[in-house]
C-alpha cells in the first residue's frame, strides 16, 4: 500500500458559524481522496467590543516542517488580524510544496476563481427579471474591500445595462457585518424612492436590514424584497429565509485537493486557476418561496435545544475552569481535560505538546530558557487506542503522532499560548466531519492560563526554596548556620522510634586571630573555609554540618559508632595535612575538637549533647602547648 497523501489547510475563525462548514466540505473531500487532512486554525480577533488581537499565534510554525505536506490550502479570508494574513503567506512562499489559494488571488499559487461578479449579477437579474422590479437599492460592503468594491461594480453594470439607474435608488455603505442594519434601514426608507428590493453585499447585512426593518414596521417580502450574498447556515436559518448566493464550498474542496495530488504526483494541470461557479438559493425574503410552518416550528425547537446545550456547556465551562486553576500539575491537567473535555463535540483524541530548552527542561518549568525546536506531551488522550505510546518527544519533523489505524485522519492543530507566552500546540481528532465549536477555544485559552500560572508557581516555589536555603545556610561556607543546624538535628532526633546512638562534635579552629592580624580578614575567611570544605568532604554517612558562629563547627550524627567517629576524625586530620603541606601562606591550619557518643531517644536534647562537645574540645585546646586558661 503507497503512503498517503499528507494535506494542510491554513485559515482562522474556524469555529465562526461562516466558517464551519469550510473544515466540514474538506473532511469529506479528504475522505474521498483519502488523504491526511491537517487543519492550522488561529483563533483571530478575540471579543467584539472591547475586543483585543494576538498577532503572534503563527510563531508556531517555525517549529513545523511543512514541506513534509505534499500540497497546502490557504483561506486566507478569514484572518481578522492586521498583517496575519500576509504572515502566513509569507511563511507559505517558502515552502517546495504546491498551495492554492481559494478564497483570494495570490500571485505565484494556485488559485480558485470564483465567479463572484456573475453570482451578484444574477442575484439582480432575478429581481428584474422574475420579479419585475425597478426600484433596487444596494447595501454595499465594507468601503474598499475587495468584494465589497466587486460586487458593487457588478450592481453598477447590470443596472446600467438594464437602462436603469447605475446607483439604483441609492446606495449604502455597511460593514459586512450586523452593526449597521438599522442605520441601513433608515436610509433607505428616507428616500424619495422606497425600494422594492434591496440586494445585499453579504448574508450577515442582510439579516441584520430585515430584523430593522421589522422594528420599524415593515414586512419582508411583502413591503420590500431583501437578498443577501455568501449562503451562510444563519442565512438558512433565519426567518424568512434568505435568498442568496452560496460559493459550493464541497466543490471548491474537491477541485482544490484535486489539484494538489495531481500536482504532487508530477501530472500536467494546465492553467494556475480553477473556476467555481456560484449558486443561486431563491428562497423567503424575495417571496420566491412561501412560508412553510413546519419549518419554522422545526428551527424554533432546534434553536431551544441548541440554547439548552449552549447553557449547559457554559456550565460544564465553569467547572472544568475552577478544576484546571486548581491543577497544581500537568499531569493533573490531563486528569482535568480527560475527565471534563465534554462540551465542544466528540473527539477521539487530544495531544498537548509543549516547548522544551536544549536542557530539556519543559517550558513551564520556571528556569526554561529558549526553545530547542523539540516538543514533549504532557496531556495524551487517545480513546480508541489509535495511536503509538506516547513518544518522548516531537521535532519539526514529527509533530502529529502517529496512527496505527488505515484510516485517513484529520487533525487540527492550534498554538497553545497565554500572553505573549508560547508554550507550544494541540492536535485534536473530531469523531465526525465537523470542527469543534467554540468551547474549545475555551479550553485552550485556559489550558495556556494553567500552564502559565504552573511556571508561575515553580519560579515561587524555586525562590522560596532559595530563601529557605539562604535563610539556614552560611553565606560564607555553604554549611548549614546555627537554625539549619538545630532544625535539621532536632527534626532528625525527633524521628527516632527507638533508642540510638547519636554523636555531637565541636570544632573550633586554633590561631585565626593571628592569621587575621598577619594576613588579613580576607585570609582569614580562607582558612575558614578551608576548615569548612575538610567537614563537608568528611561528612559522607549521613552527618549534619553547621557552622556555629565565627571559627566553631558543629557536627551531629545520627546511628554512630566508635568506629565511624575514629574514621571521622583521621580523615579531618589526614586533609589537615594535605591542606597545611600546599598552603602558599605561612601558617598552618589547626583545630581542636571535641565529641561525645551517647544512646538517645525521641526526647534526647542536642544542646544537652553539644554543651559535652564543647566543654571537651575546650579541655584539648588548653592542653596545647602555650595555651592557658588566660589566653
């Protein structure tokens, strides 16, 4: 069996309701064609009024090899963000494979031609022709977008052509969008003409100019005939219907990756652009189609039901939010989205893949550096069992997992970030032919949040663990100071579930007054920790080391013996000698000391233990030649 075909569609908002079916027309032409289907969504402009941008989600893709693709869809219509569009082209111009643009013309790609001129005039031909109507007004566009300046062109010339007024009986500029229905309505109602009909630059305008037009007492169509353009699904299930224009997206989908196997597989396709005609949908609001009552009663009872669900995904939303802003953990996380991710459709698996620094540290890992281009999982949910084990890491090369299944597969994939923060992406499978709706957004704008409050986290508990460090260890020596002495003995002493022997040593260094007089301060510190660096290298069975204060040492063990003490003290005394033999400086390096063994239990005193210590280290400083009781 030859190695199927690997496709790769770029676009944003796919979630929209405009959108959607886009991903439904090329899971099904992917399944007809079998080929891999990889799908890069972006989430584009978050919010509508107070509504913000992230213009950063295609870093993502300098971490993919898309050459790996053996062609590349690009829709760019739908990036709402200021320069993402041409980002993503850019990116796209350097890849070997061949991409076709189907929703804009870009030089140098491949290209569906849609007859987006023909689908307008049609539209108005059918008000002239069919309906006999004369007095026509146009709802145009968005001043200087592209198909906003196309189609009303295409108004102009068959009005003209038609010995009718180019501009109709006026026109009014909206904004592809629902915000200037009522603005539009009041307009066209003002003029010395009441239209007939008005045609519409897109289907959202024209919904919005109805619904205003009923506030305002006038019926569609009876009063006036209202067409939109684009064939959405609100279009089609809005009241009365709309009569529109739809692209055939399952056309465009089929002749796209058509093209792109061809092209693959070395055969000659001719010319750079392929045409896609349009189709006309007469239906409610031109009056071409009665209204039909058990219709409406069908679209009022799904609209119930799919508020029902929308109420009762908000609060599996909220739920799953408090979970995941507790999870302490990534593998917590995953608990959390296996346990939880219920409410934006089935899907048969989900992969979160995050960053890691050339150490290998994960990027939510509070000393992370830079990434390396690598990627390790940290949420895996496969629920057929579809997959190979969870790999130890992903590259450019292999960032989707592997299937064991003979299915074709179609993935979507989406850059996991929160502020600014790239912590790198998800693949998800759906069950079906359609996307995932928008409570999966949801669940990637928190899944960043939680990722990035887990980095937060770890750079506390890192500081704190410093200042814990800091606030129980000499600054000069490193040892343990007096508290991390005491704690750490007193917690070990109060362990014991039986009588041990235990063992206390004081050390205090002999002459650091006259290396600090001869030498300086700065000596002075040497040979201190010089003293301190022969205790630590001594302490290798489990002793605690501190630094008393100034030249004293205190050294605690626990479970000792004759033995391991006689060790203990050779080996200070044999370092003392190698240190004295390479000292540069003219003095030697002395201590006195003093232990004490004795049997303990939980309730044993380490003060009680240390104050023998001292009191015999002191005896053996004395009993040195030229010390007395004065000196």
């Amino acid at each position: 069996m030859s190695q199927r075909k690997k496709i790769a569609l770029f676009g944003s908002s796919l979630t929209s309701r405009f959108k959607r079916s886009l991903c439904r027309v090329f899971s099904i032409a992917a399944e007809e064609f079998d080929v891999d289907l990889v799908i890069f969504n972006t989430y584009g402009r978050l919010g509508t009024t107070n509504g913000f941008t992230e213009d950063y989600e295609s870093e993502i893709l300098d971490y993919f090899d898309l050459n790996q693709f053996d062609g590349i869809v690009f829709d760019a219509e739908g990036y709402n963000v200021d320069g993402m569009s041409e980002t993503i082209e850019r990116k796209l111009r350097a890849v070997d494979c061949p991409v076709i643009s189907i929703s804009s013309y870009i030089e140098g790609f491949y290209n569906i031609r849609f007859d987006d001129s023909g689908g307008l005039r049609k539209m108005v031909e059918h008000f002239i022709d069919h309906h006999h109507y004369t007095k026509i007004g146009f709802f145009s566009g968005t001043p200087g977008h592209p198909d906003a300046v196309s189609r009303l062109n295409e108004f102009h010339s068959v009005m003209e052509e038609r010995g009718l007024p180019k501009n109709g009986v006026g026109i009014f500029e909206g904004d592809f969008w629902f915000g200037k229905g009522m603005d539009a309505a009041h307009y066209f109602l003002s003029l010395p003409e009441r239209p007939e009909a008005i045609v519409c630059a897109n289907d959202y305008m024209a919904i919005s100019l109805i619904s205003s037009l009923r506030q305002l007492g006038i019926k569609v169509p009876d009063d006036i005939a209202v067409s939109g353009y684009d064939g959405t699904i609100e279009g089609q299930e809005y009241l009365p219907i709309l009569t529109t224009v739809t692209r055939e997206r399952l056309d465009i989908a089929r002749k796209a990756l058509k093209l792109l196997i061809d092209v693959s597989d070395n055969k000659d396709v001719g010319d750079f652009d392929l045409d896609v005609s349009p189709k006309q949908i007469y239906a409610q609001s031109c009056g071409c189609v009665p209204m039909d009552y058990q219709h409406i009663f069908d679209l009022v009872a799904q609209s119930h039901d799919d508020q029902r669900l929308i109420s009762v995904n908000l609060y599996e939303s909220e739920s799953a939010m408090v979970k995941l802003n507790r999870a302490d953990s990534v593998r917590k996380m995953e608990s959390v989205f296996a346990e939880d991710a219920i409410n934006f459709g089935e899907y048969s698996s989900f992969f979160l893949m995050v960053h890691t620094d050339a150490e290998g540290r994960p990027v939510y890992n509070s000393k992370f550096t830079s990434p390396s281009g690598r990627f390790v999982p940290v949420i895996w949910v496969d629920k057929n069992k579809e997959y190979d084990n969870c790999p130890h890491e992903f590259d450019r090369t292999f960032f989707i997992p592997k299937s064991d299944s003979d299915r074709c597969h179609v993935h979507y994939v989406m850059s996991v970030h929160f502020a600014e923060k790239l912590f790198g992406y998800s693949v998800v499978e759906m069950t079906g032919k359609d996307i995932f709706n928008e409570f999966y957004n949801v669940w990637q704008h928190n899944l960043g949040v939680t990722l990035n409050a887990l980095q937060k986290n770890d750079h506390i508990n890192k500081l704190i663990g410093e200042l814990e460090g800091l606030s129980i260890t000499d600054v000069l020596t490193g040892l343990n100071n007096r508290r991390g002495f005491d704690d750490k003995s007193r917690k070990t002493i109060s362990e014991f579930h039986d009588i041990i022997t235990v063992c206390t040593m004081v050390i205090d260094m002999d002459g650091l007054k006259k290396i600090n007089d001869r030498f300086g301060h700065h000596e002075g510190d040497r040979a201190i920790k010089a003293l301190a660096d022969i205790i630590r290298t001594c302490c290798d069975s489990g002793e605690i080391a501190g630094r008393a204060g100034g030249d004293e040492f205190y050294i605690f063990a626990a479970d000792y013996s004759e033995t391991r003490l006689n060790r203990f003290i050779e080996r200070m005394l044999a370092l003392q000698a190698d240190f004295n033999r390479s000292n540069t400086c003219d003095y030697q390096l002395d201590f006195s000391y003093g232990t004490y063994l004795t049997d303990t239990n939980s309730f044993g005193k380490i003060e009680d233990f240390l104050k023998i210590s001292d009191a015999r280290m002191y005896a053996q400083k004395m009993s040195k030649p030229g010390r007395s009781s004065h000196s």
